[in-house]
C-alpha cells in the first residue's frame, strides 16, 4: 500500500498487531510462558482443546485471537 511505502521511506517502523502483543507482553509478563497455534485448519479446535486441557490441569489459562478474547483486547 502507498501509506505504507511512504512511511518506511520516513524511516518509520511497520509492525503487525501480534509485534505490538508480544512486545507489550515482554515489559508486563516477561515470565509467563503462550502457546502460539498457526496453520491452515484446525486452528480453533486445537486452541480450544488446549486451553480445555491446561485448565483441568490448573494452569492459569487464557485464549485469544479469532475465538475468545481478540489478542488486542
């Protein structure tokens, strides 16, 4: 896109909305440990189903992106 060009031609930089998660989540909780789930298919049932099985075994337990809440919220 031309706003895009134009700003990295300012030197300004572009970063994605998952940059802008991981790089506020380093200063507030360096330590706590995330599972990222990429791929084609199957992407909502394994997030699930793994959020289901950390939470039965009483690990403190978020899910977020497309189901649960978005990762920028």
């Amino acid at each position: 896109h031309w706003t895009v060009e134009l700003a990295r031609a300012s030197g300004v930089e572009i970063i994605g909305d998952i940059e802008l998660f991981c790089r506020q989540r380093t200063l507030l909780a360096p330590a706590a440990p995330f599972i990222a789930i990429t791929g084609t298919n199957g992407k909502s049932t394994t997030t699930a189903l793994t959020a289901h099985i950390l939470k039965s075994a009483g690990r403190d337990t978020q899910m977020g992106g497309n189901i649960g809440r978005a990762v920028m919220t």
